[in-house]
C-alpha cells in the first residue's frame, strides 16, 4: 500500500495556504509508503509574488516535522515528477511483495487473536470503535483506513487499564 499526492507549485501554495494539505499529510501518514511530489524546484516558492515565500517555507517545514514518514519531493518538471513517481511506486510495491513482516502487518491473512492488556486482559476495541469514540470526541477521523497514532494514542490515554480487584 503506497500513495504519491502530485502537485504543480500553485496546487501546492492553494493547499498549503488554504489548509488542505495538512489534511492531506495526517491521511498519508497513515499509510505504509506515502509522498508528496512537487512538479517545481523547491527555489520557485522564493520567487512566489502572490503569496509570502516564507509562509510557504515556514508552513512546508513545519508540515515536515509533523509529518516526517510523508516526504516533500520538489522535482524540477512535470516528467521528472512522473519519473520519480513512478520508481517510488516501483520500489513500494517490490517492498511489500518481498517483505514478509511488513506484508503481515498490513494486510493480516488470518484473523489474529485480539491484542490483551497486560494488566487487565481487556482486549484492544475494533477500529470502528476508536472511529466514533474519536467522532464523539470532537476528533477528524477518516471515514476508512487506518487510524493515525495520535488518534489511537487519544484513546488509550483516555481509557487507561485497569486492574482486576
């Protein structure tokens, strides 16, 4: 499971200004292999006149500290982009075909025991439950796929084991 969002530089600033991209990052994150392509050099956002290119550097490296496991690749053209798309696609794809651990951690082949609290052998709540604990919470939550860590996080700081008398 891999995912490249592409993007021209005026997509990019419209996303990053208007706050989708952040979305768009949290969502990345929270698959296996995931990237975002720029089809420009990193150099344009300094030569932006409609929007400050320190707005655009400040907020693209704050992005990049939230969300290190989704690279930011400025590629110079539009076929250069493809190109590298392409090979990280590629490469993705050879990783989860020859990767038997991460196979297994993302597409489980048999149903697995649920995971136990040492504690208080409560097993772990379904995805779904996390979902509308989060949605009751005031949390965004994906509609599907995998639940970001802080998500999870969230909801084990707020049901913290119990012990058994």
């Amino acid at each position: 499971m891999a995912s490249v969002e592409r993007k021209s530089l005026a997509d990019l600033v419209g996303s990053l200004t208007g706050g989708k991209l952040r979305f768009a990052l949290a969502e990345l994150a929270a698959l296996p292999r995931a990237a975002v392509v720029v089809e420009d050099r990193y150099s344009a956002v300094f030569k932006l006149d409609r929007v400050r290119p320190a707005v655009v550097a400040d907020g693209l490296a704050e992005l990049q500290i939230r969300y290190p496991e989704v690279p930011i690749v400025f590629c110079e053209t539009r076929q250069l982009a493809e190109e590298w798309t392409y090979r990280y696609l590629a490469a993705a794809r050879q990783w989860f075909e020859t990767e038997e651990a991460a196979r297994q951690r993302i597409t489980p082949t048999v149903q697995e025991e649920p995971a136990v609290d040492g504690a208080g052998g409560v097993p772990e709540p379904s995805t779904a439950e996390v979902r509308a604990w989060a949605r009751e919470q005031g949390i965004s939550v994906p509609d599907r796929g995998r639940l970001r860590p802080d998500i999870w996080a969230a909801w084990h700081a707020a049901h913290p084991p119990t012990t058994s008398p």
